[in-house]
C-alpha cells in the first residue's frame, strides 16, 4: 500500500513539475554563490574601493556555506510553495480525490508518511543535486574544498531537509490548508532561524543544520549539532504526530 | 440483516446541526434513493457513511464487517495530471485488486468512456465535467464494492448519458447495496426500490417507492378522451364517491374519488353505456414528486 502511494506522489512531483522548481532553485544558487564568493569581493573593491566594508576573500567554505544558506532560504520556499497544495490536496476529504483516496481504505498515516518521503526525497535530492554541482565549481574556482566537511554536512543537511518536510507535510494533514502547511514550514523556520541573532542562542536553531559546512570546515564537531536537531525535531516530531493522529472532521 | 443501518445519527457544523437523529435500515441489494433539498443532509450523511466525516453522535454499520465501500462525490476532481485509465490502475491499487488493459477497457466503456482506451494520453484535467463523473462511476465500481454511496451520480451528465448510468445502478440490484441521493425523483421513481427524504438533518419519510406513492394521495383515475366531453364530467360530478376533477389539456381529466372501488366500477359502467370515445383510462398514481411537494410543504 505505502509503495502505492509513495510511487503515486513521485508521479505527481514530476508531473506537475514541482520537482524541476525546487531543483532549478537549488542549481540557480549552486552556480551563482561559488562564482560570486570569488568574485565579488574583488569586483566591489576595484569598483567603489571600498576598503572600509572589509570583504575579506572567501573560500570555497564559504562558497559552499552561502550555497547551503541560500537554499535553506530561497530553494526551501520554492519547495514550501510548490509542494504546500501536495501537502494538503488528500486531507479535504469533501469531495475528489480526498474521498477517493481516503474510501478506498487508505489509513491517513500512510498518505502522510508517503508525502513526507517523497517532499523529503525531493527536497533533499535537490539540494544534494546543488550540493555537487557547487562543490565541482568550487574545485576550479578555489584550488581546493573542503571534502572532509562537505561529506560530514551531508546528513546534518538532510536531517535539515527532513525538518522541514515534516513541517510542510505536518502541518498540511494537521491544518488541512495549503496556506497553513507553508506558514508551519517556512513560519517555524524563519522564526527558529532567529536565534541565529542571539550568539549564544545560534546553536539552538536548526537552520544551522543546513548551513553546517562552514562550522565544520573551521573544527566544528557534528556533535556539537544536537541542539539545532532537538529544537527542530522537537518542532516538526510535534507537527508531524498531530498531522498523523489528525481525525476526520 | 441490514446491509445498512443508521441509529439516531448526528452531525453538527459548530452550533448549526446538519443531521439531527438519522435513523434508516437498508436491506442488502436494494437501490435507495436519498432525496430531499438543498441543505436537507444528503452529503453529509454519504460522508459520513463513507468514513469521510466523523458523526457527533449515533451510530451506523456498512454490511458484514464495514468494508468494501464504493463511494462517488458529487464533484469528482480527481487528479487532473493523471489519464483516466492511470487513475483506475492507481484505484486498482490502492484496493489491492489486479487489472489489466482489457479490463480498464472494459471499464471505460462500461460508463461510455469507450474513446479513452489505456494508450490514451488525455489527462483528465483536460476531461469534460460529465466524463469526469463516469470516470468517477468507473472507479466507484472497480472491485465491485458490496455497497456503493453515490451522492448525485447524474448530476453534470446528458440525458443519454444519466440513462446509461441509471441503468448501470439498475443493473447492480441484488448483487450491491447501492444508496444514491439525487434532486431528480425521476431517477428515483426509474430505478430505486426504496426511498428516503430528507429535510433540515431528519429522515421525513422512508420506505418502499410504492407505499411512499400513496401517501396521503386520494385515490383516482385518468381519463383521457378522444374529444372534450363536458357532459361526461357533469355525469361523474353527481355520483357520491365524486371528490374532484382536474382537467389537463382538452379530453384529458384526472377524477379524484373517496370510494375507488365503487368508482371504478361506476365509471366502466358509464364509460361502456355512453359509448365514450376512451383513449385512456388508468389508476392516477400520485408521482414522486407530488409527494415530495406535499411532505415539504411548510409545516
């Protein structure tokens, strides 16, 4: 049944195009940020010399850190967007596809955990598919990257990327609006990402989870991660479950 | 053994109550129409049938063990970016029952979808509002549920194609419980055995078409002559089981009476000794809808 639903709801990302959104986001950035890390300091300082703003030169850390910030922003919304109509399209069970669905003995647990596999999955390839790309254009651009951080961010992201569905997927089954599904995804984000202006409070927020690259390649431990994913885990575990245990109306 | 049963079912939309104490027994293979106004609690209570809204209070049970439902919306949008055939593969599925192109085929041509075949590309965001709804029939009957719940399966269809799916429905009596509901009481006088109505949440009247018929209907007959004979209906006027006369267009009449066996036999008498140019005479049954209008009428 769940391999139904799940091969159903990969069908619908590439269908209606929602996964060419989300991935034309994160290419975008990923060719954009490690060129303009390189350049643009240089650029600002041979135009306005503007000594005084103290850009320094960048890394391919930093090039790859603006990549994943950049996508934990702009690429995240797209998704958010794109897939908020997929987080709630079943969960209207008045008429449609909801009733078809939900008539034909689907438990709603396992249409929310099909979505959540596939918004993950794709929200995740996406940003790995960027990942790469950013890191190969890094190679030439900087002499070298920073490899060992690079792989040791892979799963920090992902457990970013899982976040961050689980809200979006949460929130859609628990709300049952589109509206609502993005404002519990990027709304608690946004909001999370906050503490990041609060320097003893920056561990806490699970955005660090996305933009972990650049800590890691300074000697940042992977451990030290364990309050950005218990604030956001707690979050989205709260969201999710309701979304899941949500009753018909 | 009821296929359906319904006790003293609920529902209410914050303070406004939608059903109010519903309570119906449907036997198996029988077709029930549910009728009733806009607003009566036709969808709500299929919904809830269908374990798609949850019932403030009473209960319900669907055949043996609750399962095997086939429910039709009465807007079906199903998922524009599939092909009808994909999404009857995908419903196949989700019931775990094995389908070939053959079968889809038959299916589609089934509800007079024959055009679209499995190769078909169409998608059914691109489907006209009445393929959509045989579509909907299509998927509704796959497997070939013990108990189907349409909720106005004819609505967006042309008159050819609301006969074809009235005699689909009429097909399945005694092999499926099926309870439609619908603003057409032609449809339910064409094809139900059985029949609710339903106003402001409470079931009004239920039962079988014929005693429904004959409720508070006084018996009659229609006339229909082959030329306009008022002293016919001067004659019939003095007999004492004379009640009233409606007249249509010009030779047609239909004679309401107190004592019909009495008239019956009155009215052949007079029929045979005036040598009245009869073109029809038949027991005037009140229809569906006059009983509908009567039972509505504010109480």
């Amino acid at each position: 049944m769940i391999s139904t639903l799940i091969s159903h709801e990969w069908k619908r990302a590439f269908r209606t195009k929602r996964i060419w959104i989300v991935l034309a986001f994160c290419l975008f950035s990923a060719l954009l940020d490690p060129v303009s890390s390189k350049f643009l300091p240089k650029i600002i300082e041979a135009v306005g010399k503007l000594e005084v703003m103290g850009l320094p030169d960048q890394n391919a850390a930093d090039a790859l850190k603006a990549y994943a910030s950049d996508s934990s922003r702009l690429a995240m919304l797209a998704f958010a967007l794109s897939f908020m109509g997929m987080a709630t399209d079943e969960f209207k069970r008045d008429s449609g596809a909801g009733a078809f669905v939900f008539t034909r003995q689907v438990r709603s647990s396992s249409l929310v955990w099909s979505k959540l596999i596939v918004a993950f999955g794709v929200g995740w390839g996406s940003f790995l598919v960027g990942y790469l790309v950013a890191t190969l254009i890094s190679i030439p651009l900087f002499g070298s990257v920073p490899l060992g951080a690079v792989l040791k961010s892979i799963p920090l992201t992902g457990l970013f990327w899982l976040i961050a569905a689980a809200l979006l997927v949460g929130g859609g089954a628990a709300f049952r609006s589109a509206l609502a599904a993005v404002a519990t995804a990027y709304g608690s984000l946004f909001f999370l990402s906050i503490f990041e202006l609060f320097g003893v409070l920056a561990a806490w927020s699970p955005t660090a989870l996305g933009t972990s690259v650049g800590p890691l390649a300074a000697g940042e431990s992977v451990v030290s991660y364990w309050r950005s994913l218990l604030v956001g885990g707690v979050c989205a575990g709260v969201i999710f479950v309701w979304g899941l245990v949500r009753r018909p109306n | 053994m009821f296929a359906v049963s319904v006790r003293s079912l609920a529902k209410n939309y914050g303070s406004k109550p939608a059903l109010a104490g519903v309570d119906l027994e449907i036997a198996p293979g029988a077709i029930f129409g549910l009728v009733g106004p806009n607003g009566a609690g036709k969808t709500t209570l299929l919904s809830i049938l269908a374990g798609l809204k949850a019932p403030t209070s009473g209960t319900f049970s669907l055949g043996p063990d609750g399962t095997g439902i086939g429910f039709m919306p009465d807007t079906p949008t199903y998922y524009p970016w599939l092909t009808g055939p994909e999404l009857l593969d995908y419903a196949a599925r989700l019931r775990s029952i094995k389908i070939d192109d053959s079968e889809i085929s038959w299916r589609m041509a089934q509800v007079g979808l024959s055009q679209v075949g499995p190769g078909d590309q169409t998608k059914i965001g691109d489907y006209s509002r009445g393929m959509r709804q045989r579509l909907a029939m299509a998927a509704t009957l796959l497997g070939d549920p013990p108990v189907l719940l349409l909720d106005e399966p004819c609505s967006a269809l042309d008159p050819a194609g609301r006969v074809e799916v009235l005699d689909i429905i009429s097909s399945l009596a005694g092999r499926a419980t099926v309870i439609f509901s619908t603003h057409l009481l032609s449809d339910v006088e064409r094809v139900c055995d059985s029949v609710a109505m339903l106003d402001r949440g409470r079931v009004i009247m239920a039962g079988p078409i014929e005693a429904i018929r004959q409720y508070g209907a006084a018996p009659g007959f229609r006339l229909a002559l082959d030329f306009d004979d008022q002293g016919l209906i001067a004659e019939i006027s003095r007999y004492p089981w004379f009640a009233g006369v409606v007249a249509g267009k010009p030779g047609y009449y239909t004679v309401t009476v107190t004592d019909f066996e009495t008239a019956r036999r009155d009215l052949l008498q007079l029929i045979v000794t005036r040598s009245v140019p009869l073109i029809e005479f038949a027991r005037a049954d009140p229809s569906l809808e006059e009983v509908f209008l009567k039972v509505l009428a504010p109480r």
